[in-house]
C-alpha cells in the first residue's frame, strides 16, 4: 500500500502533504514552484510508494467552481496522463487558506516568519486537504 499525496496547486506556488506509509498521519511535505511541480513528483515517485493523489477543488460557497479551476482542470488532466497508475481525485478545498492562516497565527508564527516564509501556507493547506479526505474516508 503506497502513501496517499495531497496537492494545494496555485500558479505560482504549490503546496504538498502526504500521509506515512500506514496511511494514518498527514504531513506537510514541502512547498515547490508549480513550473517545477512534474519534476518534483517524478523525483519523489521513485523514491516513495503513492497510490492515491488529492487535488484540492475550490469551489465558491455556492457549491459552483471557482475561477481557478481554469488552470486546476489541464493540471488534473496531466498528471492523469503522465501518472496513469495513480489515482487521482479531486477533494473539496474551501477553507483551507483560512483554516491554514489560522493555525499559523495560533502556533504563534511571527509576521516575519509569515512574510519570509509565504508557501507555509500552501504547504498547511494540503495537509489540511488531506486530512480532511482522510477523515471523508473512514
């Protein structure tokens, strides 16, 4: 059984989480440029089992998309190509930006920790994605 991996995309940085090999944790992985985002994936692919990958869908609070999806949905399509082994699902990600905020300003992160380190928050905002699906899925 491979690692479950969750993907906060944005057009210019993209956060990754990913679960231990039990799939019980989710962890924050790192932050990486999403023009670099294939090759970071190629790289940890060979070195560490992943069966299934999460990408998180922003919807409006209407249940419709968001405008982002114009840049999410080629990015699905790619890695369903170029990763044909892979599951690859879409999970719900409203909140996620607020929620990570949230929980850096109560770890008590200071402004300019925040400032000098802005992927902190893609990268808590697909480890919340992917609790967040963990827990859809018991």
């Amino acid at each position: 059984m491979g690692r479950i991996l969750a993907i906060d995309y944005g057009t210019k940085r993209t956060g990754i989480a990913v679960t231990d090999i039990l799939r019980i944790i989710p962890g924050g992985l790192t932050t990486v440029a999403t023009a670099q985002i294939f090759e970071f994936l190629d790289g940890y692919f060979s070195k560490e089992p992943v069966d299934i990958i999460v990408v998180g869908l922003p919807k409006n609070m209407d249940n419709r998309e968001s405008e982002s999806m114009k840049y999410i949905k080629p990015f699905v399509a790619k890695l369903k190509a170029r990763y044909p082994e892979k599951e690859v699902q879409m999970y719900d990600e409203r909140f996620t930006s607020v929620l990570a905020q949230r929980s850096i300003l109560d770890a008590g992160i200071g402004r300019k920790e925040r400032r000098n380190n802005k992927g902190l928050v893609d990268e808590i905002s697909a480890t919340i994605i992917l609790q967040s699906y963990m827990e859809s899925k018991r």
